[in-house]
C-alpha cells in the first residue's frame, strides 16, 4: 500500500506542474488517447530516472468520458522500476478524483485498486497539497528559450516560490512541459509522440474492499 500511494504522489508532483500555465489551471487538459512524453531526469539530486507519461485508453463511468494516464518509471536498478496506471476525468491537476488505479512493480503482478483502497489514495491525494494548492505562490515569469535533448523551445517559465520549483511549458503541447527543476528533482523533455500503448498487458489481479 505504502509503495502504490507514494506512487501516485509522485505522479501527481511530476504531473501537476505541467498544468500550471495561462492562469495556472484554466486551460489545463488531458492529451488525447495516444499522445505520451518521455523525460530523463534524476530524483532525489541522485537518481537517475526515466519518465514516461501517456494516455493508453479511456472509458466512459456514468456517462462521463474517462481517461487512463500512465506513469512509466525505469531506474538503474530492476527494483526502481514501475507503471502506475490511473483512471481519471478531464487534467492531470484532477489526480485526486481517480476512480481506479493499477500498478506493477518491476516483473511481479499487475495489480488493480478500487473500493476503499482508492479512498485512501484519494484522503492522501488531497492531504499532499501539491493538487490543492498547486497555483498558490505559481508566477508566470515570461517566455524563454529553453534546450533539452528532445530539441530547443520556446517557452514560459513559472516560478512556484512554495516548493522553489521552475517548470517550463509549452501551451497546446501533449503534457505542456518541457522542462522542471527543483530542490531535489530535476527532468527534461527527450521526446514524445502518438500511438501509446498500456505497458502493462496482462489482466491486473483485483485487490481492495468492497464498493467505491
């Protein structure tokens, strides 16, 4: 349980700040089914990580379009790797609405949440701040020119004075952001394209209490 929601946290902090442009969330969406970006970087000033966001499927809950975003993390080590997928309305800033949630780590089993397990995740979710007050202390600090391997762009830096971050995002592109540092973290955009495809392909084993 421990590893799952420190998952999604993490998720949400790589997310969430990508969303953070023309008046911080106004104009924030979810890409479409396919679209996915790949970003190198290192956690915890150490750690060499590579990071892969994408869209792999969407359904329909209570008439309401739904989308599976995933977060595809590969370490150096077999043990640091993991794909945490998500069920979610509308922007990546929406993580604490998920409805459903499957993870697997490293070669073990894919395994699915729901019920009162994804309760708990939402609690955590919405305790962690970094959703809710994700436009508090967020200053547009202008456009600029910015490299990274997926190529140079031009693009407006925001400054989060709370969590003393810089993310740089380009408005209309899949995932906005091409770059954000912080204290401990820092990841560039290497690339990004259409036709994403579940890395997980066997059927998640259910897991969770009862209900939703």
């Amino acid at each position: 349980m421990r590893t799952s929601v420190a998952g999604v946290l993490s998720l949400s902090l790589l997310a969430a700040p990508a969303a953070a442009q023309n008046e911080c969330l106004k104009d924030a969406r979810m890409p479409d089914v396919g679209q996915w970006a790949e970003y190198e970087g290192v956690i915890n000033k150490k750690d060499p990580y590579t990071v892969r966001y994408a869209v792999v499927g969407s359904e329909e809950r209570e008439g309401k379009e739904m989308k599976w975003m995933e977060m595809r993390m590969t370490g150096k080590k077999k043990d640091q790797n993991m794909v945490y997928q998500v069920l979610t309305p509308g922007s990546p800033a929406e993580m604490d609405q998920v409805q459903e949630m499957v993870f697997k780590p490293g070669d073990k089993q894919a395994m699915k949440m729901n019920g009162m397990m994804m309760k708990m995740i939402r609690g955590q979710l919405k305790k962690n701040s970094a959703l809710s007050d994700l436009c508090e202390g967020t200053t547009p600090m202008g456009e600029e020119s910015v490299t990274v391997p997926a190529g140079t762009f031009k693009a407006t830096r925001f400054h989060n004075s709370k969590h003393q971050s810089d993310t740089w995002i380009v408005p209309g592109m899949a995932f906005f952001m091409v770059k954000s540092k912080g204290k401990d973290y820092e990841f560039n955009l290497a690339s990004s394209g259409d036709g994403a495809k579940s890395s997980i392909s066997e059927t998640a084993q259910e897991m969770g209490g009862p209900g939703k």
